[in-house]
C-alpha cells in the first residue's frame, strides 16, 4: 500500500519539484499541499495522511508549533521537519516540537527516502530501486609532508599514440555538501583559480597524453562551462587526439542513467573503443595530485598486465574510505576489497586504472550481466577480475594523493597547501597546474591590511585595517574595513563587508557576509575543525552569527539568526 504524504511549504516551487522527486523515487502518493502552519491542520485532520513533510521558516504559525499540535491529536501521522539549518539546536528543536525526523534540504535525496523507509517499513519498499537518479528539490529564493620520488624525464617512458584517457566526472559528491548543490564534484573550485578536474586534465597533458574522453552526469553545467573546447590544456585538437565531452543520452531501446562507475564506462564503450585504442586509462575526475602516467603504463606493459591499479599507502583509520589491496612481492594484486570496515593493510587504490582494451570490454559485459552488480568498478569489477586469476598488478604511487571527498578533507587540503613546504607545489613550472582563467585586475592589500600564509587570487582586494591569516581567496574577493577572514576558503566574488568576521569556513560563490556579522568559529573542543559551510548566492545580514559547523543551502538570504525555536 503506498503511502500517503503531505508537503508543507510557503514555496510553490519547492512543492512542485518534491512532487516529481516522490514521482521519480517512490510509488506513494502526495494526498495534498499547504503553503501555513494553519493550512497544515486542517489538510491533516480533512486528509489523514501518514507522514507530513513540514518545512519549519513559515509566515504565521511555523512548522515546529504547527508539528507541537499535530502530534497532540489522537492519531497522529508521522512529521519529518525539512530545513535550511542543520545544527544541534536546531534538531533539539524538532525533537522537543515531537517530530519524528529531520532532514536538511540540501540532503533531501540522499537522506529522506532512508527515513522514510524506517517510519513506514509496511508502506514503503526500502529495497525498491529508484528509476532515475535523486531529482535535485528548488529551495528558497532565488597530514604528513608529502614523500619525495626521484625525479624521471618525461620523455623517458615513450607512449603509445593509441592510449586513451578516461576521466569519470559525472560524481555528484553529496558528502561535499552545499558545495556540490549546483555543480558536479570535479566542477568544484580548488587553491582559489582552479578546479579540482584540473589535476587530471594538467596530469595527462604533462605526461604527454592528449586524447582525452571525459564522462559527465551530474550537474554539468559549470565543467562544460570550464573546460570548453579544452584551449587551457592544448586539447583543441583534431586530427591528434583533443578532448571530448560525453554526456548520457537515451537510444530507442531502453536505457537508464549511469548507475556506477563500470556502467557509465559500458554505457560510452563504443565512444571509447573508436579507432581501437589500446591501453585505456582511467582516472577519476575528483582528486587533487600531481603524477605522471608514463612510468604507470610502462608498468603496465612491462608485466603484461590486464589491469594495472595505482595505488598509495594511507593511515589505518583512512583506510575504510578507499578501496584496499593486497599484493605479493612482486606487485600482483592477491586480494581488492572496496571500502572495508576492518582493513588489514594500508595500500589503497587512487582510482586510477589501466586496461588492456579487449579485457576492458569483456569484463564490463560480465559485470552488466552480473546479479546483482552495483555496476561500479572498486565494488564489483576489480574485486572479480582479481578473483578469476587475471594478471591484476598495482603500481605504487609515492606523492601527495588526496581524495577531497568530505568537507573535513576538502578544508585540510588546502591549509596544506599553506604549510613550508607545500604539500603539492603549485609554483612548479615543469609541471604546470593548468585551469581556465577570467582576466582580472591585480590583487590590491591596501595600506594597513594584513595578510599572512594566504594565496590571494587576481582581482582580491582587501582594504585597509582588514586581516586575512591562513586563507585562500578567489578572484574577485572583497574584504572590508576592519574585517577579519581566518583560516577560510573564500570563492569568486566573494564579499566580506566592514567589521565582518570569518573563521573557519567555506564560503560558495556570489556570498554577502553584512556587516559586523560573525561566521563560524575556533574550537577544537569536539576533535573536529568544525567547518562552517556557505552556499552559493547567500546574503547574510548585517550583525548576524552563524555559528560554527553550519551548513546553509544556496541562494538563501537570512535576515535573522537561523533558530526559530523561541526561549523559555
């Protein structure tokens, strides 16, 4: 029996787009709409629903004192708050208004349909598969220093001319956040000019490789807008390779989104294996690293592998994030194991994978008809090509390597790369970082500004009185009078106004800091860095706080502290 839900939101388009999300995702049915805490009372006692999506920032009576007096009635459905705001307060809130769940909108579709599963086990089938991939809702108005390798020539491992790149970039990066709420994961801005693609695409041009097939899915507006025809990399080629992009795209039979790793490669496999390339290399599209595939797939040749994996050490309590190995001595990989909750060892995988082309196609044709295959090439592709015997090697990687796969990770990367030395030297002009850059003025610290360990991108200016101190700022980033920026990554066009202070945090493109207004904060009592994240397009009011570790989703404007719940 589906279930029968209520949305309660004063914004039409969010209604609307959760509507098509529970469409999409789930067989229930969405019974009614209300737009007020009042309207909410009386859809619920008119329509009985089971569960009541219940946004709290309402005019008139908000969502929490409208959940307070559905759960006073005799049979109450089940009521998951919906909001901007995710922090403890704010949850204490939700708990004491009795409602049964809470989740941010920045996480609708990663985290509700779970929740939902839990509260209406007999309604909801948590096993059912959704058809397409989580709709994305409309909101509110518009480490160790780094081990040195010897230094080889580039030319001393000549390449093929038939290898082929294959960068995966359709991740859409939920554990980044508000960060990855309008742009895919490999679209993210990185040391204030770039992107985190660049590494790759800067990687593969360095060591000589320029036929390059980049695979897109989520969001991929801003790297298409990045990358264009590929000038910034030498990649506006014909006849010798270049760059193309490839999106998914529907056939007359029946076909889906790309469903993991494996299955975007399969779905693009006659793109890929046009002209008979032979090596073919994968990369990810998310990592930060400095390496040159030559000397990779001369491994790969030298020990006529099917499958070459680079591969790094990382620390035991990092190693349950990555795909783990286990290799004899002569490097032969004996046993892969994705993500593992007890590793016993310490190589991971970097993602990065050589194939020999037939053996990719066959293995990719397997694993499509595989039971039960989540389609992803850590989790069921090496897992089995290293199970039936196949000559599975890895090639060990002793460089920076970072996987900026959360918010935590994203914000120590780049302190890293304040550090003396650097983690990864961006300055290095035998391997050029490259990246699509806007022309911009100079950066200008005017007279009685400060600025210490900071990278400062064209077109900043920081103003007089102002302090930055351990930050990265993007083009195009003001910082007012008097205003203090800390240990903080700001993107373009970034305004800090006069006596605005920011300490800690990720602040998103087109963002207004009012005046006098404090974001996040310094405090190690809990372990973590607690990093305070900011959307794209928000303005925050003058005077305001925003406390530390909070998250506020794009294109909000907050006129007021985000805690509606008043005191005693």
């Amino acid at each position: 029996m589906p279930a029968r839900i209520l949305l309660v939101d004063d914004n039409r388009r969010f209604i609307e787009s959760a509507e098509r999300f529970f469409a999409d995702e789930l067989s229930v049915i969405v019974v009614g709409s209300a737009s007020s805490g009042a309207q909410a009372l009386d859809q619920v006692a008119r329509l009985e629903p089971d569960l009541v999506l219940m946004d709290v920032a309402m005019p008139g009576m908000d969502g929490l004192e409208a959940t307070q007096r559905i759960k006073a009635r005799a049979h109450p459905p089940r009521v998951i708050i919906l909001t901007f705001y995710d922090t403890p307060k704010y949850r204490q809130a939700a708990e004491k208004a009795g409602a049964d769940g809470f989740v941010p909108k920045g996480d609708f579709g990663e985290k509700l349909l779970p929740l939902i599963s839990a509260l209406l086990p007999d309604l909801v089938s948590p096993d059912r598969q959704p058809a397409r991939p989580p709709t994305r809702l409309h909101t509110r108005p518009i480490e160790a220093a780094p081990v040195s390798r010897a230094g080889h020539p580039r030319d001393a491992w000549p390449l093929s001319p038939r290898v082929r790149t294959v960068i995966l970039a359709g991740g859409e990066g939920t554990r980044l956040g508000v960060l990855t709420a309008r742009r895919a994961k490999p679209a993210v801005p990185f040391a204030g000019k770039y992107r985190i693609i660049d590494f790759a695409l800067s990687n593969c041009v360095n060591s000589g490789l320029f036929d390059i097939v980049v695979l897109t899915q989520y969001r991929p507006h801003s790297l298409n807008a990045h990358i264009g025809v590929g000038r910034p990399w030498d990649l506006d080629r014909g006849f010798t390779g270049g760059i193309r992009m490839l999106h998914p795209f529907r056939e007359r039979a029946q076909t889906d989104w790309q469903t993991g790793t494996a299955n975007a490669v399969l779905l693009n496999l006659g793109f890929i294996t046009d002209n008979d390339p032979d090596p073919v290399l994968v990369l990810a599209g998310d990592h930060v690293y400095r390496m040159n595939y030559g000397p990779l797939l001369a491994f790969h040749a030298e020990r006529q592998a099917d499958l070459t994996i680079a591969a790094t050490e990382v620390s035991i309590e990092d190693a349950p994030r990555f795909g783990m190995l286990v290799t004899d001595g002569e490097q032969r990989v004996l046993a892969f194991q994705e993500k593992p909750q007890r590793p016993t060892g310490t190589l991971a995988s970097m993602g990065i994978y050589v194939f020999g082309r037939k053996v990719l196609e066959q293995c990719l044709h397997e694993d499509h008809h595989a039971p039960d295959s989540a389609h992803d090439f850590g989790k069921d592709v090496i897992p089995r090509l290293v199970g039936s015997g196949r000559r599975v090697f890895a090639y060990r990687h002793e460089g920076y390597w970072m996987d900026v796969g959360t918010i935590d990770t994203y914000w120590r990367v780049h302190m890293d790369l304040l550090r003396h030395p650097p983690a990864i030297e961006l300055n290095d002009r035998s391997w050029v970082i490259r990246t699509r850059s806007d022309e911009r003025p100079p950066l200008l610290i005017d007279a009685g500004a400060s600025a210490q360990a900071c990278l400062l991108s064209d077109g900043v200016v920081i103003a007089p009185g102002a302090v930055v101190e351990r930050s990265i700022l993007s083009p195009g980033v003001h910082v007012g009078p008097g205003a203090v920026v800390r240990d903080s990554i700001v993107f373009a066009d970034g305004c800090v106004e006069a006596g605005a202070r920011v300490e800690r945090a990720i602040i998103d493109k087109h963002v207004i800091v009012g005046a006098n207004a404090c974001v996040g904060g310094h405090d190690d009592a809990d372990g973590s860095p607690g990093i305070t994240t900011i959307g794209k397009n928000v303005q925050i009011a003058a005077g305001l706080t925003i406390d530390r570790g909070m998250s506020i989703s794009p294109d909000v404007y907050l006129e007021q502290e985000p805690l509606l719940w008043p005191s005693p």
